[in-house]
C-alpha cells in the first residue's frame, strides 16, 4: 500500500483536492508543479517550468498543462481541469480520477467507461525536462488520446494574456514538434515514444483562473495559447512516453530512459523518505562546481541563513558529506569575498546580513559536533577566527561590538533578523539594539572558538566572554523570567517570542540551566504548536495567527503569530538538553502532528509557515528549506537516543 495514496471520493471533491499540491524540481532550478488533480491554481504551476538564462533569475512557464482526451467509439472524454473566469471548472476531468498514488513518482489512474488509463510523471534531475507515461491498463475497443499543451512562456511572476506577437510557427521533429512564442525564449519540444498526429489549430483559452493569486490579493487571471493538439492510437496494455523539454531526445529511448530514472527515485514510503526526497529537490547546481541549497519552492532563491542554518541537517545528517563539502566550499568563498572585499554575491543572497556570520559559525559547530574537534579545526577553524576577527574589528556597518560585550544592530530602517517582512518601507518587526539571537549565537562563537583554539591563550576572548555572562542575562532575563526580544537603550521589548528559544538551544547558552528552563516553559505554554513555534505569543499585542489575504495583510501575519517549523529544533534540542529521556514521548508527539502535514498542503514536504490558530493551515511557500532541516534536527536528536522516527 502507497504512504500517500488519495481514493476517488477526496479526488473528486476539488475542496479537498485543489489544496493539495505536488512539486517535482531538478539541480537547475527547474520544477514541476500543480495540484493532485492536475488544475493548477498558482501562476507559479506548470508541467514545465524552468530559468532561461539571458531573461533575469526568475523561472518561466514554459508548458503550463497538458490537457488528455480519450476517444472511443468517436465519443471525447476530456481528462484536464482548469478553472474558468465566474468560478466554473472545465473540463471536468477530476471525475474520471480513481486514484492518485506517490509511492515513487505520482500516478494516477482514470476510469472512462472500459478504459483504465494510467499516467505517472517523472522530472528528470540533471535536465531541463518532463516525461509523463500514460498506460492503456484495459480497453475494450480502438482508443485514441488527444493531448492539447497550453503554452504560457512567461516569467512565474507575471500573467500571459491573448495577443497578435507571438509566433505561432512550430517545427516537425521526431515524433512531435517544436516551438516558441517569443524570440527570446528557446524552443519547447514536445515529443512521443511513438509516431504521433500534429494537427495545427491555434487558439486562445481565455479567462483561466489562479485562486490561490486571487486569495494572496494578487491579479489572478490569464489566457493560454494552444498550438493544436496530438493524436495518436493506444491499444491495451501498451506504454506511451510524453516528453517536453529544452531540447530534442532520440524518441526511441523515452521508454527506457523513463524506466531508467525511476529506479534512481527514492520510495516516498515513510516520513522520513518524505522529508529527504524534498531537501534532494532543494540541492541546486546551476553550472561548474557551484553547489548550493534553494531556500525554498515555488518563489525563493538562496539565501546565506537559510543556508547556513540547514546545510548540516541537510547532508550530513543523511550521510551525504560530498555533497556537504561542495556546498559549504561554494558558500564560504562568498562568505569571504563579503568579509575580505565587502562583495555581494550574485547568487546567493543577504550574504551581508548581521547574524550570517553567527549562523556560520554556528554551522561549523553543528559540523564539529558530528565529525569532530579535530576535523573542525582543520577545516573551520582559520575561517572561524576570521569572522571573529572580522566583528572585533568593527568591520561590519549594522554588526558593532559595545563595551559590555553585547553586538549591536540597527534594524529600525531596514529589517536586521531573520524577521524580516516589511511594508511600507519598514520593517513590521522593527527589532532592533541588543537582539536576543544575535548575542546567543556571539557568546556561542566566542566559546566555540575557545574550544577550536583549546590550547592557545586568548585573554581578550576569555575576558569578552566574561563580561557576556554578566551583561547577557541582565539585559534579557526579564522579571517574569522569560527574555526581552531586543533591548535599544531604554526600549525592552517585552514581546513573547522564540528568538529566546535559540538562545536556550545553543551548546554555550548564556543562560544558567533554570534560566533556560523558565524559558522553555513559557515558550511550551504560548508558543508551542503542533507544526511549531508561533513567532508571537497570543497574549502579546498585535497577535495576527491567520495568514491570509493582502500583501499587507499576509507581511502583518509573517512573523506576528505564524508558525514556523524550523524553530521546532531549536526548541527541542533544549528541551531533551534539559529533560533528557523523559522527553522523549512528548517530541515524538510532536513528530507524529508533523507527519500528518505528508498528506495535506503540498504533499510529501513542509510548508513555510502555518497559521498560528487551529487547524494550523500551511501558507506561503509550499516546500521550505529550513523546515524540511529542522525536522530532520529533530529526527537525528531522537536518533541519538535510539528513538529514531521514521
């Protein structure tokens, strides 16, 4: 029996459905996306989607559906579904569905009178291109399948609307065509296993509908182009290979290639499958030896924290140190171009924000806690005391170090934190000063640095550290014993957030063991969720849980009650530091309301964050790096006690 596996009734039901969603991607950036029942409802959706280099770092939307129509005794039934202007869905498709099934790549079978039509859709990982099997399970006459490609060619973030520039010319190839509507795009080629019927009758499919732009206040309509459609006959029992892609393929190999990158795939069999399949997706080598981590699907790029804070959970902890080593070479050569020449880099982003490289050095502790002391030190240990260096020397403009030991950012202008959403020019979090993380991880580089350097004198460290275990507690431990946000001269910040929680998970806390004990239960009783930790406490002001809505509303809700997975680690790498074994039942609950997130959203991965009321419903990004590494965390502490969830 598949792990995700859906029947007809939720099939059917497109309010069940049409929420679901499923992502396939490659190490280019490239990815396919839509919902379970093949109606995409995002402008980022596409059965091919993909960067095209020369037209910015966006993706594009190459071939946006790929409607099938089964014909028998000359009677059409059409399988695709789109959502029309007026809120109807057409052509209905989903009613033929009998199942949708992920075991190792999606399937889904069709009922049409005697007809049982299997499809399964594989991505390929190292190319830019689609291959859908469809299989004739049983039939008792002649079937034909028609296929109709809406074309878009357009960037993710924008709309395709009817007009007379495109070029509707297209090219014969190899069983089936290729096109582009653009000049400065480059072809699509469709192709088939088989000889196929092209037959040209261009049209605009106007008023097609985008719910979930229209629910994130954005403009949610477009027109797609079909060219015409392909026809080719089917018998029972017989395999077919659709294939769409950059560039033309020997046709006669579709099938075994297919076949070929099938066993390749790693069962989505249990959870934990689950999870590393989606973090494989998230892997990105763009060209040469240049690796990286995308920070999410359909929208983000990479970006320096998420980077940092994942890159271990997302390769060592899968016993993947190759892939480990290339990322962390490609990271660190932009980490110190930033730190030697003040250089951005072109790829990965906010490489200039003040507590990356506190995350990194976080990072090389996270190595050394898996491979060593020694290792750390022949590896991290000269880049270490770099950035050390680098701070104490007043090097970086919004990173500054104050007499009492603390760091100092200015986030009133430009967001400074990981809470970054702004509107209006302005950060909706203004945090700013003496932020809680920020010092947790500085106290935590100064001792993992002491113990990199274990038998050097380092009297200006040791004397830094000094006046952190004085200055850190008496500027966050507030009265009722939980800790200020952020400190900025007289302001305190009385906000309950789980920025102290960081500061509670570090391997050197500042905080005593009761201190980060009343942390960790005020956190349990406000904070706590079953998909995480609320960014707000509902007993603070300005408490937003639903994100929903407008630009403006969503930006207000970002880290002003959302839930966020990632923050689970953190939380439960203090809470088992602090009650050891007898935790272990209460994180294994947590883990079992994670999993059920396998079967609902986008399936199989973590959204980005979740509302921070029940039913706790996953928003934003469908599939989010720093999740994904944070259950994963969470899996390899339980690992170490023998409680591995799997």
């Amino acid at each position: 029996m598949s792990y995700l596996k859906f029947d007809k009734t939720l099939m059917i039901n497109l309010e069940e459905s049409l929420s679901r969603e499923v992502l396939r991607a490659n190490r280019k950036g490239a990815y396919h996306c839509t919902t379970i029942v093949g109606c995409n409802t995002r402008k980022y959706h596409g059965l091919l989607v993909m960067p095209v280099p020369g037209l910015g770092d966006e993706n594009h939307v190459m071939l946006s559906s790929l409607d099938e129509t089964v014909i028998q005794h000359n009677a059409p039934f059409n399988l695709g579904l789109h959502k029309y202007q007026g809120g109807s869905f057409s052509p209905n498709g989903h009613k033929y569905i009998r199942e949708y099934s992920m075991e190792t790549i999606p399937r889904t079978l069709y009922r049409v009178g005697g007809v049982v039509l299997s499809k399964e859709i594989i991505f390929s990982r190292t190319e830019n291109m689609l291959m859908i099997r469809y299989e004739l399970l049983d039939a008792h006459s002649v079937t034909t399948l028609c296929f109709h490609p809406f074309l878009a060619f357009r960037k993710v973030s924008e709309l395709s609307h009817a007009n007379d520039c495109i070029n509707r010319h297209y090219d014969e190839v190899r069983n089936g065509i290729k096109t582009r509507l653009y000049d400065s795009y480059p072809e699509l080629y469709m192709q088939f296993s088989k000889d196929v019927k092209f037959n040209y009758k261009p049209d605009w499919y106007n008023g097609i509908e985008y719910p979930k732009e229209q629910e994130r206040g954005y403009p949610y309509q477009e027109d797609l182009y079909v060219p015409g459609y392909f026809e080719l006959d089917i018998k029972k029992g017989e395999a077919v290979i659709f294939c769409a892609g950059d560039r033309e393929y020997e046709t006669d190999t579709l099938l075994e290639l297919f076949d070929r990158e099938v066993t390749t795939r790693k069962p989505r069999s249990s959870f934990y499958n689950c999870i590393v399949n989606s973090v494989h997706q998230l892997f990105y080598n763009p060209k040469g030896d240049d690796y990286y981590l995308l920070a999410g699907y359909p929208w983000f790029k990479v970006r320096a924290r998420d980077l940092f804070v994942s890159v271990c959970a997302a390769t060592l902890m899968l016993d993947e140190p190759d892939r480990y080593d290339k990322i962390m070479q490609t990271a660190l050569k932009a980490l110190l171009a930033f730190i030697r020449e003040g250089k951005k880099d072109d790829v990965i982003r906010e490489i200039d924000s003040p507590d990356v490289l506190l995350w990194a050095i976080w990072s090389f502790q996270q190595y050394s806690e898996r491979e060593g002391i020694d290792k750390a030190v022949e590896r991290y240990g000269e880049i270490t005391g770099e950035i050390i260096r680098y701070i104490l020397s007043q090097s970086h403009k919004n990173l500054k170090l104050s007499d009492n030991g603390l760091l100092y950012s200015n986030g009133r202008e430009t967001a400074a934190t990981w809470m970054n959403s702004m509107t209006g020019g302005c950060p909706v979090v203004p945090r700013s000063g003496y932020i809680v993380e920020f010092n947790a991880l500085w106290y935590n580089a100064l001792k993992f640095y002491k113990e990199l350097n274990r038998n050097t004198p380092m009297d200006r460290i040791d004397n830094l550290i000094a006046a952190l275990d004085i200055s850190f507690p008496y500027t966050f431990v507030n009265k009722h014993k939980y800790l200020f946000d952020y400190v900025d001269g007289p302001e305190q910040d009385w906000s309950v957030r789980p920025n102290m929680v960081i500061a509670a998970s570090c391997k050197y806390s500042p905080l005593t063991k009761s201190q980060r004990r009343a942390v960790i239960d005020i956190a349990t009783k406000e904070l706590l969720t079953p998909k995480g930790l609320r960014t707000l406490s509902p007993k603070s002001g300005g408490y937003r849980p639903i994100y929903y809505g407008s630009q403006y509303d969503r930006d207000m809700a970002y880290h002003q009650g959302a839930v966020w997975t990632w923050l689970l680690s953190m939380y439960v790498t203090a809470y088992l530091d602090l009650f050891g074994r007898s935790g272990l039942s209460f994180v294994e609950r947590l883990m079992i309301s994670l999993e059920e997130e396998m079967s609902q959203s986008c399936i199989g991965t973590v959204s980005e964050i979740f509302d921070g009321n029940p039913p706790f419903t996953g928003r934003g990004a469908i599939s989010f790096l720093m999740n994904l590494a944070g259950v994963l965390t969470v899996n390899d502490l339980l690992k170490k006690y023998g409680n591995e969830y799997k």
